[in-house]
C-alpha cells in the first residue's frame, strides 16, 4: 500500500525540508546570508504549525492526501486491482481522517483494505444478475451507499480507536525515551522488518508521532529507527566479505540497492536463510538509536524510502553529524556481529538464497521487484527437457499458452522437448521450467522449488516465449528445423464446437455478462451443469483469463469439473471490445473440459489468434460455418 505512493512521500518529506520554519530556506535565508525578515510564500507554503491563518501545504498533504492515497491503494489492491476498490476504500478513509486529528496512516491501512474488499464481497452478492443496462446503475450506487456506510463506520470507531492506539503509542515512546529505553525498540522493530511489517511499523506508527514531535521541535528520532538503513548495508557488506557462494556474489549489487535505491526487502532473504543473523541487525539497530539519542539528532519528516539519500536530505542541519553517525555506527556494528556470526559457520551449508528469496516472496504475498534476482542464474544449469505450463484449472490458458509455446521449441529444433499443461495443484517437481500467469507464479514455486520458473501476463504472444527458446538453445545446444506435424488423434472442429454454440455480433457488455453468455451457451448444449457457469466467473475472480491478441477463453476452476458432463466449447464474437480488466476482448470462447480432447482445438484457436490474417477471417465471418472453416483449416498445434 505504500511503496506506490512513495513518490507523494517524497514530495511532501521535499516541502516540509524546504519550507517549514526551521527548513533549509529559513535556515540559508538567516545563518548564511543574515536575512531575518519575512519569506513570503515560503511561510505561506510550510505554514502547518505556525499558526498561521492557512494551513500551507504541508499539514494537508500528511493529514488527507497521503492517507487517501494509501487507503485508495489499499482498497484496490484488495479488489484485484479494480478500480470500484479503491474508490470505496478512499471514502472508507476519508472517515477514519476526519475522526480524529492524528495522521491517520495506521487507519488508511485498515480501512482501505477492508473497503476494497467488502465491496468485492458484495459485488458478488449479484454478479451475473444485473439485466442489461443497469449495470452502471447498481454499481454505482452499490459503490456510493457502502463507501458512505464505511465512512460513517471510519469516523465513529475506526477514527477514535487508532488515535487511542496512538496515544497507547506515545505514551510508551515517551517512557522509552524518559528512562533511556529507546534503543530497545529495535529488538522488535528489525525481526518486525522481516515479516514485512516495516511500513505497517514506519507509516502506522513511528510517522504520526515523529510528525507530531517534529512540529513542535522541528524533528523527530522516531523517523529514523525503522529507517536507518545501517543494519542492511552493515549486514550485506559481511556477506560480501564472510560470505560464501551465490550469497556472497549477490551481496555487492544488493548494497547499492539497499543503501541508495532505499529498498530494504533486498536484505531480508539473506537474514531468512540465516535466521541468527537477526542478531545482527538488532545489535545494529539498537547502536543507531542509541547514536541519535547521544548526540539528540533526527529527521525533519519521514525517510521515504530509506535511502541515505533521503535520510540525508530530511537532515536539520543540527543532526547531520549525529544522524551520519548513527548510520555508520549501525552499520559497523551489524558487519561486526554479522562477520562473527558468519565464521562460526563458515564450513557448513551456505544455505540457499535463491529458497530464501521464494519464501520471502511468499511472506509479502507478492513477487519482489528486487529480492526475485537474487540467486538467479541466466543459464539454467543443465538440459531443459521439459517444461510446464500451470494455471488454476489446467484446460484453458495454460493449454493455448503451451500450444504456443511448443510450436515455437519444435520450430527451433528441439521435438525432444515436452511442453504440457496442468493444474497448478497436480504439479510435481519433475519439471525443469515452469511457466504461469504473474499471479500464480508464488505458488507454483511451492510445488516446483527446483525448476526454473517464468512469469507471464498473457499466454498467447508474450515476449517471454522468445526468451524461454534461448533459454533451451543455450542448455541443449543448437537445434535444426523441425517441421510440425499433423495428429492423426485430431477430434475435429465440429466435434467440440456446435454451429448452436456460436454467436455472433454480440452487443458489447461487461466481462461479468460475458462470461456468462459464454457459459450459458455451454450449458444450453447440454455440456455443463448450471453451477459450472459460476465456477467460471469464481475462475476469473481469481486470475484473468486474458489471453492476448482480443481472446478470452473463460472456464471453471479445477474442482468444478465434476459439473461437466461432456467436452465442448462456446465461441461469441462481439461488436465492439469488451473491457477484460482493462484489456480489450472481442472474441470470447468459453471452455468446458473431461479430459485432453479439447486441447488440439485449443491449440488451432492460438495458432489462429497469433495469425492477423486469421483473425481478420473470423472478424468478417458471417455465419457460424464460416467460423468453424477457419478453425479446421488451421493444422493441428
């Protein structure tokens, strides 16, 4: 929720260094230059705590833009991606911010999710039930009535228990720091870390109090106990050094990440893979609060991320010297006890980081930017020879997508190759690569742990494929040409797809109203069980079945087979796109499995859609035996 938003982070840590009272324009303005009149709309600009008569932009933007954009963040995320998510978990929002007079980032973080995915819960209440052209109507003011019950919820009770919990908050920080316990924080604070509770930590927490310290002090130690990024670089830097294997080559490039680009999540693999070394960044936190409490330094606003360049640009000018130190003192001492620590060891496993990296991933519940390379290797290690392509269900995207694919290894030169599909819970790993959907791609690495795996957006032209051929001509060597085949096994077009069960010219309609005309033509050809048509939109609720080049072939999930009495497929063509979360669909061919027989059609329709010229025919056909004479001429995949 608040790694997008980073940028506005940025933008308002900018404006209250700059413009505040005691910011680097006052401070030039006076120290250097002796000018001790008015600044204009310098004051105007940081006016938030001043008393001014306006408020500036600084209070604004930490009272409502940053929690909005959090909770916006947060409810749409939790809406796969749906904007209607977000929209409802901002009013959410707004309603915890105006119960309270504390930065509601704790707040955003509740109520934006829970907005987002309450809305998804009730949407599906009447998915597929709506008559045409209502939709927007019970939309909207489905969307218009929750998110104002939300946000009454959000000013009643969300609102007054997070500024209870943060004054529950305060009130231990100040113990802390009267009895001189602060540095202790860390020893919760860094394991914290590794869970990915960092920003629920820095952004919940630590930011509402620091900004509060910070206005009437002009700055705050709170900001940097999450921050620092001392323990990370102190902690790679003895993997550099100490280290052994993929771990200790991987370390270098990881400082420059962690230390300047601010990602701090680099690091945590290498802690998971050796769980003792927690000890070190611990020691290393601990060191640098204790620095910032000596020399009474801190940061202007938060550290977004925790670069030092960012650390270093929200510095007053009397902490710069405590605030470098406490960042060098942290990291020596973590290196210290890290390089210790990795000695003791140093003739036992080194432990896998690449596992280390997955587990992480797996924890964060999505794939890391940084943390996915770490341990990768650009050559796979030995000869690929078989390669799988997994989705949900195992009979729609992943069949067309390894049709694709397999054509395209045979073509190189390499028919010894197998290329199949399956279900992503049938998987073993006794596969060498695994391709699936971005959005499944962390749990097939929970089946497949050994094999190289790709991520993919769509399964019919990604520009992935190209790279998995090289992949295969540098583990095997130079292939030849290889001249697909026919399969004298081919059941026919006309078999599975009745001239009854193609429609066409179909009015555009939302992707819910889609797949359901394309179930309910499998379901009037006696092929399906009416609960197979809501386990097709249950299918897409959890990974589009987008497939590229204007095709969506909707199907059910892998436990709704048992609503399936025969193989057959439906085939709608509409008038103009259908949006498919934000992808245009004009042909929607829905899919309904027993066995494999289906899959050489499938396999022809990815030929056919990879094919302008294909395309075009069907976009001109006529009549549903026009559409089954383009299919059957193509050869089978």
């Amino acid at each position: 929720m608040v790694l997008p938003n980073i940028g506005a982070f940025i933008a308002w840590g900018l404006i209250t260094a700059l413009f505040i009272e005691v910011g680097w324009i006052t401070l030039i303005g006076d120290k250097i230059f002796g000018y001790e009149g008015g600044y204009g709309f310098v004051e105007d600009l940081g006016a938030w705590g001043s008393g001014a008569d306006q408020p500036g932009i600084v209070g604004p933007m930490i009272t409502y833009l940053l929690p909005i954009l959090i909770g916006f963040t947060g409810g749409r995320m939790m809406y796969d991606g749906d904007v209607r998510g977000g929209v409802v978990g901002a009013i959410a929002t707004t309603g915890a911010i105006t119960g309270t007079d504390v930065p509601m980032f704790l707040g955003a973080m509740i109520m934006g999710p829970l907005g987002g995915w309450s809305m998804k819960k009730i949407d599906a209440l009447w998915d597929g039930k709506i008559k045409p052209g209502f939709e927007m109507l019970v939309n909207n003011f489905s969307a218009g009535i929750w998110g104002m019950i939300l946000a009454i919820f959000g000013f009643l009770v969300a609102g007054p228990f997070v500024k209870a919990f943060s004054n529950v908050a305060e009130d231990v920080v100040d113990f802390l720091v009267d009895n001189s316990l602060l540095p202790l924080t860390s020893i919760f604070v860094e394991p914290a870390k590794i869970l990915f509770l960092n920003n629920a930590i820095n952004h919940g927490v630590f930011t509402p109090l620091g900004t509060t310290e910070a206005v009437e002090d002009g700055k705050s130690i709170l900001f940097l106990i999450e921050a620092n990024p001392g323990p990370g670089l102190g902690l790679l830097l003895a993997f550099a050094v100490f280290g052994t294997g993929i771990a200790r080559a991987s370390a270098p490039g990881a400082m420059l990440i962690q230390f300047v680009g601010g990602i701090h999540e680099i690091y945590f693999p290498f802690v998971l893979m050796k769980p003792k070394l927690i000890l070190a960044v611990i020691a290393g936190g601990m060191t640098g609060v204790l620095t910032n409490v000596i020399f009474d330094s801190g940061l202007r606003a938060p550290a977004a991320p925790g670069s030092i360049i960012a650390v270093w640009l929200q510095v007053p000018a009397d902490s710069f010297i405590g605030v470098t130190l406490s960042v060098v003192s942290s990291a020596t001492v973590t290196f210290l006890v890290a390089a210790f620590l990795l000695r003791m060891d140093r003739d036992s496993d080194e432990g896998d980081l690449a596992a280390a990296a997955a587990s992480m991933e797996s924890m964060k519940g999505k794939k890391s930017s940084v943390a996915g390379s770490l341990g990768a290797t650009s050559t796979p290690s030995g000869r690929i020879s078989s390669i799988v392509f997994a989705c949900d269900a195992g009979m729609g995207s992943s069949a067309m997508g390894a049709s694709v694919l397999r054509k395209k290894i045979h073509g190189a030169g390499f028919p010894e190759v197998t290329v199949v599909n399956k279900a992503i819970s049938n998987l073993t790993d006794t596969y060498d690569l695994v391709v699936t959907h971005q959005d499944l791609t962390t749990r097939a690495k929970q089946k497949t742990g050994s094999a190289i795996h790709v991520s993919v957006d769509n399964f019919m032209n990604s520009p992935r494929y190209d790279e998995i051929v090289e992949l295969v001509e540098k583990a095997n060597g130079a292939g030849g040409s290889v001249p697909a085949t026919a399969d004298s096994d081919d059941p026919g077009v006309g078999v599975l797809l009745d001239p009854e069960s193609i429609v066409l010219d179909v009015p555009v309609e939302d992707r819910a109203a889609a797949i359901t005309r394309a179930g309910h033509l499998l379901l009037n050809a006696g092929a399906v069980d009416a609960a197979y048509v809501d386990a097709m939109h249950d299918r897409e609720a959890s990974v589009s079945t987008f497939m590229g080049n204007g095709l969506a072939i909707p199907h059910g999930t892998n436990e709704a087979k048992s609503s399936v009495r025969r193989t057959a497929i439906s085939f709608v063509r509409y008038t103009d796109a259908v949006d498919w979360k934000n992808k245009p669909v004009k042909f929607v061919v829905g899919i309904a499995a027993l066995g494999d027989d289906h899959l050489k059609l499938l396999g022809r329709i990815a030929e056919v859609f990879l094919d302008d010229a294909q395309v075009a025919r069907l976009e001109a056909a006529r009549t549903p035996e026009e559409i089954l004479q383009v299919l059957g001429a193509v050869q089978p995949v």
